[in-house]
C-alpha cells in the first residue's frame, strides 16, 4: 500500500512487459568486502601488500580478480571467499572462469530511475548506486557449468525467449553464428539495455520503475528488436 499519490495510468502497458528478474533467474546483489582498504585497489602490487601485512599470510596471486568497484572505476579484488564478508561466490564465479557479460541494475529507488550498466567483471554493491537503499544487482548473461571456462549455458528464461522469437519472426541460438535469421543472448541483451536507456521510458513508466525490478516491453518485430 502506497502512502501517496501515485499516476497509475501507464501500469497496465507496463505490467505487459517481463521482468529482468524474471528473464535472468541467477542473479545476485554485488560483493560487499567490509574491508575495502585492505582487499581493493587499483595496484596489484599494493593489494598484495595489504593482505599480506593485515592478515599476516603470504597472499595468493591467483585470487586477484578485477572488480568493477563504482561508475568508470575498475579495481582488483583479492578474491578471497573466506575473508570477504558477502563474496556472492556462487553467482560472481560466472564473472571469474571465463568471457561473460552481466546487466546491473537496482530493485528499489529512493530518487529518479537512472540505475543501469553493464560489466564484465565482479561487481562490488554500491556499483550502480551508493544509496544504502539501493542494492546493486547483477545478472550474468551466461552460467559456466565447468571450472575450465570452456562449457556455459545462458542464464535467459526459455518462455520468455520463445514469445520474444515469436514477435520478431527469428530463431534463438545460445551463441552468435552469424545466421540473419537467429539472435543470440548479447542480442537480447542489447535490447533490454537500449530501452532502460530510453528516455520516453523512463519517463512514461517512472512510477513503477521505483519500486521493483524494471520490466521491459516485448518487441513488436524484429525492426524494433534491432533498432
């Protein structure tokens, strides 16, 4: 129940959309370390310093990882499951075994809608805003099923994909062959981060992007799909 006014006139077009949350089923809030002046900086050199002289071990060379910590700021991370406080393992490995892309958004705003990226690495919390309302989620294009970074699967909801290939009159392929009748996921993707960056839908739909995660139209045809 809301305890003001809201203009509820688009809500009907906007609930004929499906949900990023609905269309990614992995996803995750960002990393929080709890100690980033000791497990982030923008030197490799100089975190493996840190590490070691905080916890007085010699630290591993293999757990630096690259995290994109806020907008036009990416850092290294000593990856560390065990001294991170919420390392979000299970979902930010897709990030560290191999290629991978992930749109970034929050499921709550406390001012106009503006929360949207894209990153190819781990993402730290407060990436997409650093309001301690708004959590920073992150949604893997694809799932690695092994550790070699060599077999992935994408993290898309089939039903989905299907009425989208229906509407746009192509076929779905899981990677991009160069086939002019199919779409791959980056496609997909492209879409959804096309029409979060558009500025009539951010307007027209402004009410309702405040609350949950957005909800995107589904194409009318491949023309509008590409466009």
């Amino acid at each position: 129940y809301f305890f003001i006014k809201r203009d509820t006139a688009n809500e009907e077009v906007y609930n004929r959309g499906f949900s990023v949350n609905d269309m990614f089923p992995v996803s995750t809030v960002g990393v929080v370390t709890a100690k980033d002046a000791v497990l982030i900086d923008t030197s490799k050199s100089l975190l493996l310093d840190k590490v070691a002289d905080h916890y007085q071990i010699q630290p591993d060379k293999m757990l630096i990882a690259n995290i994109d910590y806020r907008p036009f700021d990416k850092r290294y991370v000593y990856y560390d499951v065990s001294k991170i406080e919420r390392p979000r393992e299970k979902v930010m490995r897709h990030f560290t075994i191999g290629d991978n892309v992930g749109l970034m958004t929050c499921r709550q705003t406390v001012i106009d809608w503006s929360h949207i990226g894209v990153s190819k690495y781990i993402v730290d919390d407060s990436r997409v805003s650093n309001k301690t309302k708004e959590r920073g989620y992150v949604f893997p294009l694809y799932l690695y099923d092994t550790q070699d970074g060599k077999t992935r699967h994408p993290n898309l909801d089939m039903e989905i994909v299907g009425h989208i290939a229906d509407r746009i009159g192509l076929q779905f392929e899981e990677e991009k062959s160069g086939n002019i009748e199919a779409f791959c996921p980056m496609d997909l993707l492209d879409y959804i981060y096309g029409i979060l960056h558009s500025p009539s839908y951010r307007e027209q739909f402004k009410e309702f992007l405040k609350v949950d995660f957005p909800r995107i139209p589904y194409p009318t045809d491949a023309n509008e799909f590409y466009r």
